[in-house]
C-alpha cells in the first residue's frame, strides 16, 4: 500500500528503471510487505499484472538510542536491539 509521503520513493525507483507496473511503498517491513505480496500475487494471478515491485525499509535506528532500565525492559525490547536500518525490493 502506498505510504503518505509524496510521491511515494517507489514510483521514483520505478520510473528511474523503466517499470511501468504498480508499486507498494511500505515501511512497516514485516506486515506491510506479507500484506503487500499477498495484493501481488492476485493482481498476477488474476492476469491484471505481468509484474510488481514491492520495497520496504525500516529505520530503527531511530527506537534503539533509548535506554534500558532493567532486565524485564531488556528482555521485551530486544527486538529492536537485534534489527538495524535496512531496505529490500522484491520484483514479482
């Protein structure tokens, strides 16, 4: 699903290779991007699309700059201690 920034990155990325197949631009990688291909498979599925482009990224770098105060807060907030800022395209 497109994001609300404007133009979306993706359409930007599309146009710059030469694609002309809908984009999903999320940036809620986990959920956004199995919701996303689950869209692409039945647009190509269905024969509305011979292809889709789907990217994502996460920053957590952003959440990770707190502090901890304890053992209880480590072990629920690990999560966004093991991921970093990254990105990934997916052409379907």
């Amino acid at each position: 699903m497109p994001t609300s920034k404007s133009p979306p990155t993706l359409t930007i990325v599309a146009a710059k290779t030469g694609l002309s197949c809908p984009v999903f631009d999320v940036s809620n990688a986990c959920d956004s991007v199995l919701n996303a291909l689950e869209v692409a498979h039945a647009l190509i599925r269905r024969g509305r699309c011979d292809r889709v482009l789907v990217a994502c990224g996460e920053t957590l770098s952003r959440v990770s700059r707190r502090s901890l105060t304890g053992h209880d807060e480590l072990r629920t907030g690990l999560g966004f201690l093991t991921g970093g800022d990254m990105g990934a395209a997916l052409l379907l």
